[in-house]
C-alpha cells in the first residue's frame, strides 16, 4: 500500500538531511539510542539531545531568542524550533531595542553536552565580560559551516568581527539551566508508537504524542496536536504519529544578583576567600554532572529496552509493491516476511504466506539473501541442478524488479581483501555480467562495488548512518581501510566536515571509491555545502598500506579516525593468534587532536558481549604506552560474522596525553 512508500519516503527524506543544530551532530551521547530506532522500520527519528547545560541571562524563554547565542558566535538569530540540538536557526535583523521589547530576551553562554570538567573556569562570571573566555571549557563555539552559506551568508564575517571585539557586559542576572534528554520520533503506526512510549515510560515520565493522523491523504491532511512547528515533520501522505520524550533532570538557578550580574553569587575569584568559593564552583558542578549522570543512565536503560524489542512486535503496513530503489539494510528475509519492501529490502507478509510461498514453488528457496546494487547475493549455492539453481534465481529476482541478476557465493571471504575472488561468485539467472559491478545506493549516495574483488556488507547501513550522524562540523575525518569508501562517501556528501582522507590498499576497491567520488559531483541530493561538488572537494583518496602512509600524515591533525578493520581469519577474535590490529592504533592514535574520537572495528564472540573487555584492553593498552588517556563512549555489536561471531564497533576519545597538546 502507499501507506509504507510515504513513510519510507519520510524516513529516508528525513535522514538524508544535514543535521542544522550548531554542532553539525548528534550529541554522542544520544547516538545509540538513534540508531536503535532508526535502524527499525517503524520508527525515524526528527530531533534529538542528550542533555546540556548552560548559562542564560534575559527571560529564559528560548522561543524569544532574538538577541543572539553567544555560542553561536554573538550572532543575532531567531531560533525556529530550539527543544533540542537539532535546530533550525534563521538570521533576522534585529537590534536591542527589539531585543528587550515584544520580542523578549535571551542570550545563551558555555553550551556544554558534557560533564563540567573545570568548575572555577566555567562558572567564573568576571570572563563572560568583553568574550574573555566564552566558551568556558564548554562545547567549542562554531566558527565554520552554518555561517558560510545560505541565509546565513552574511554571519562569518559579524562572526570574525564579533570574536575580535567581544563587548558583553551582562545588564540582567546571569542563570544556571541544565536542561535533559529530549527525542523526537516519528512512528508508522499507531501501535507503533504506543509500543515506543510503554517502553520510554520506565525511564522517562514525559512521554506523549504530540501529533498524529490517522488518515491516508496527501498532503495537507489536517494533523492533531500542540500546532507547533514540530507538526512540519509530518507533511506528506499516509498516516504520522509523532511521540516525543522528555527527560526530568531540569535545573534553573540565578548565577548572580540583579545589583552586580557579573559577580558570581556562589563563586567569585575576587573575594578573597579563594579556597571557600572553589568548593563553592565544585558544587555547582556537582549539580549538573550528577543530572547528567543520571539523564545517561536514562538513556541507556531506553537504548537496553529498544534493543530488546522483539523483531515483529509491533505491526506495519503491507507494500505490495515491488519497484522502486534500494536503500537501508539490504537483507531480504524470506522465512519472516512475504512481499517487498523497498526501503530495507525486506519481505513482509507473514511467515506463513511466506513459507507456502517458498513451499508452492518445489525449490530449494534459500531463507534469507543480501541485495547490492541490482544485484541479489545469496550466501552459498542452492542445492540442485544448474536448471534448479537457475529458477531460484529467478524465483528471487521477480521478487523486485530492481533486480537484475542473481549470484551466488562459492567460498567463504578468506583473501586478504575479505573479497570471494574471480571464481567465487556463481551468476544463476540475469544477463551475464562479468565482472560483477553495481552501483549501490544508500540515503541518496552512491558507491560502486566489483563484488568479485572487493569487501562490502548492505547489513552494515544503519551503522555507516550512525557514523555519519556522529561527525561534527568543521572535522577533520580520516577514514582506514575505506574499502570502496560508502563512510567516506556519507561523510563527505551528508556532513559539513571540513575534510575527509579515505586510505585503501585494495587497488580495485580504490578504484571503485575513485569511480564513486567522480560521480558524487553530479549527485543532486548531497546536503553538505556545496552539494556534490562541494563534497568532491573535500574528500581525497590515497591508495596503499595503513602502516605505510599513516607515519607520513601530520600529527595531532584529525579530529576523527573511522577504522571499519576487515578480520584478519584465524588471527582475530576471542580464538585468534593475532594482536588484535594493535599495529595500526599505534600508527593511528598519534594523529588525533585533543579530544579526538576513534570508531575502532574489532571482533568478538557472544561471550564477550556486551563489555568487550578484550577490546577495552587492548585499546587501554596502546594508550598506555603511547602516553595516551582514554574514555570509551560507546560499545556494541554491528553485524554477525560467524555462529556466535560478531563484528563490534569501540567509540573512545582521547582524553589527554603526553603526545596531545590540549587546546583549551
């Protein structure tokens, strides 16, 4: 039905888009629980935040923000929708009378997701005055990316201008606010969404729908709800329901008096009591680092809970359907689902339509197979005769007819390219095709795959999504065993990264990643600056060994390294002889910056979950002897390898080091 094409359409719409919040990012913390939902075919997510803090003078009241965000760079702006990070922010002229007239104000200072690591220097007022130190050890103020291009054309240079002759003198006392976790979610269903709210609610009592339809119309149906502009996200045809969750954690507190705003009322360095007002500032940071501790934990037990939905818990809309192109998890299951879905190649009917199905056509139908491209992959040859073998592929190209051949994988993935060689990939139905290359889309990007020489996984999309949404703005990314470079491609095309170094040793998939980067410059749907072009601009390609090139880039140079590390066979896992890629964090780690993250790809076998001590040791390890610190922000299993074999994804980040200079 067209029910589920509009919502795939929404869904795939809606995450194809440059994040807007000024990060350019979603908040770390808030990562897990977003791809959780969005790797699920009811749910996308629309906004988000894991919780922050911040210092506030004017009204509080954000809807009024019309005097500027000093953290974004004291710049005059109107925020559109700002009850998350994900906020649109339109410039409008405007000046202070405006400002503390009808329109209210308030103007935000030290925006900070994190815990407050330096009290003294945070919640030390005297450095709000003349921009002495507008940041506060808080999240960095941007100084690219939203002010260099659009409406904001103008912003970059009042940006530069603001920076070199900061005059704040605060008029009004200056506020203490943390405010919690907040996500907004998108659900197909009205089942749906009332499963996503009975599981939010055990860790978040404000949890409600905020706008819905139950009509099949265009668009324009009337939509229920709280009329705020959250209610855009539902524009298109089918049924949309719109649940969002609040978290609880709040805190509002003056800072200051109305007689001296820039004299701290809990901390002031100038007092004399020096030693009485540090604990003073440790107490305040006390106050917000332990709702932030408990605002994660929240978040947590909602990831824990979401990750033990069942699979088919919770009913979808039938598409009948059967054109149409390929994005998402590309892996068809045929034991579970009947009729083809294209947004995440599923089948979706009921096992037991599906199984007289399989059982009418006297075939060996295998239960499940991966679709790249217009290509159907199945894992190994169907038993019978080449006749036999020729109708199963047939069978599953009709199921869409997006497919063009059907192929078969003869050898398990054993080459030092993780690829199943010339031989190892058998055609049973289709045009012959020799060698087997496709191009293969995902959230409107496209890469080219020879199948035959190269490694790729379709199952590993909600993971290339989710280290998409993790890039902030202005990164510098580096990008190991690029293969034929789908991150790099996200990355470079779906972020506003100022630059992105994909490294391949396989000359085929290099190849591929070329081929792929010079048709990324006529991709219409690219949402970074510049578009395709812009994105072609950015990413730089360097064929040859990790080992080899990664010594000769400068150090301390990038803020991101995303290393998908293809298994070494027998050398990696629980079993393996191997040092566990240890060769390689000791070339990468020297080139992060302060602060730098590292998406570290290991493997692990099913005892080993969910802590992967292993990995956490042998991370802490090469730390340790690079004189490094580090703090592991996310851990899980991305994809199955084997029985009771998995590929894991470490997120950590340099914390401080003897090789790190620190920049604040």
């Amino acid at each position: 039905m067209r029910h589920t094409t509009h919502f795939q359409t929404r869904k795939l719409n809606c995450l194809s888009k440059r994040d807007k919040s000024s990060a350019g990012r979603i908040d770390p913390r808030a990562v897990d629980i977003c791809a959780a939902l969005n790797e699920r075919e009811e749910y996308y997510t629309t906004s988000s935040c894991a919780g922050r803090c911040f210092l506030y003078c004017g009204d509080g009241i954000k809807s009024w923000h019309s005097a500027g965000d000093n953290n974004n760079g004291g710049s005059i702006s109107r925020v559109v929708e700002d009850d998350e990070d994900n906020e649109e922010e339109v410039a409008v002229n405007s000046n202070s009378d405006d400002a503390s007239g009808k329109l209210g104000f308030f103007q935000r200072f030290r925006v900070n997701h994190d815990l407050v690591h330096q009290p003294q220097r945070y919640f030390d007022l005297t450095t709000l005055v003349g921009g002495q130190d507008p940041t506060g050890g808080g999240d960095p103020i941007p100084t690219i990316g939203q002010f260099d291009q659009g409406n904001n054309a103008g912003f970059k240079s009042k940006l530069d201008e603001t920076s070199k002759s900061a005059s704040f003198v605060p008029t009004s006392p200056i506020w203490l606010r943390f405010e919690p976790f907040i996500l907004h979610v998108m659900c197909r269903s009205l089942k749906a969404a009332s499963t996503l709210m009975a599981l939010a609610r055990p860790a978040f009592k404000n949890v409600g729908l905020t706008s819905w339809n139950n009509g099949g119309g265009d668009e324009g149906d009337h939509v229920e709800g709280d009329g705020s502009s959250k209610n855009q996200q539902c524009k298109g045809g089918g049924p949309r329901f719109l649940v969002a969750i609040w978290g609880d954690e709040g805190l509002d507190m003056p800072l200051s008096l109305p007689s001296s705003p820039g004299q701290g009322l809990f901390y002031y360095p100038y007092n004399g009591d020096g030693e009485g007002t540090a604990k003073n500032a440790e107490w305040l940071a006390q106050l917000v680092n332990e709702r932030h501790a408990r605002n994660w934990k929240k978040i947590d037990r909602f990831v824990e809970a979401m990750k033990g939905l069942e699979e088919r818990v919770v009913d979808v809309q039938h598409n009948n359907n059967v054109d149409g192109a390929i994005h998402g998890n590309d892996r068809v299951e045929l034991a579970d689902e009947d009729c083809y879905n294209g947004d995440h190649d599923k089948i979706d009917n009921g096992a037991g339509a599906s199984q007289s199905k399989r059982a009418s056509s006297g075939l060996p139908i295998p239960r499940s197979y991966d679709v790249v491209g217009d290509v159907a992959i199945l894992n190994s040859l169907p038993e019978g005769d080449k006749d036999t073998q020729r109708k199963v592929g047939e069978w599953i190209m009709s199921r869409n007819k997006a497919m063009k051949i059907c192929v078969a994988r003869t050898n398990a993935l054993s080459t030092a390219h993780r690829s199943p060689g010339a031989s190892g990939l058998v055609q049973l139905a289709g045009p012959p095709r020799n060698p087997v290359i496709t191009s293969h889309y995902e959230y409107g990007v496209k890469c080219v795959v020879d199948l035959q020489h190269t490694f790729f996984s379709p199952r590993m999309a909600p993971e290339r999504l989710r280290l998409s949404q993790s890039v902030a703005r202005g990164e510098r990314v580096l990008v190991v065993f690029a293969g034929v470079g789908m991150e790099a491609l996200q990355i470079a095309a779906r972020t506003e990264a100022k630059e992105v170094l994909a490294i391949e040793r396989n000359e085929v998939a290099a190849e591929c990643l070329r081929r792929a980067r010079r048709m990324l410059e006529r991709n219409k749907t690219a949402t970074c600056p510049g578009g395709g072009k812009g994105a072609v601009e950015r990413l730089s390609i360097i064929e040859g060994d990790a080992l080899d090139i990664l010594p000769t880039l400068e150090k301390s140079s990038f803020d991101r390294i995303v290393a998908p590390r293809p298994k070494e066979g027998t050398l990696d896992g629980d079993q393996g002889t191997g040092d566990a890629g240890k060769d390689f964090l000791m070339a990468m780690l020297p080139l992060l910056k302060m602060k730098g993250e590292v998406h570290w790809y290991d493997f692990a076998a099913d005892h080993e979950l969910p802590n992967c001590d292993r990995t956490r040791e042998t991370v802490q390890s090469v730390c340790q002897s690079l004189g490094l610190e580090m703090e592991v922000i996310h851990v899980a299993k991305v994809g199955s390898i084997a029985k009771r074999q998995f590929r894991v994804c470490m997120d950590f980040r340099i914390m401080r080091g003897l090789n790190v200079e620190s920049s604040n």
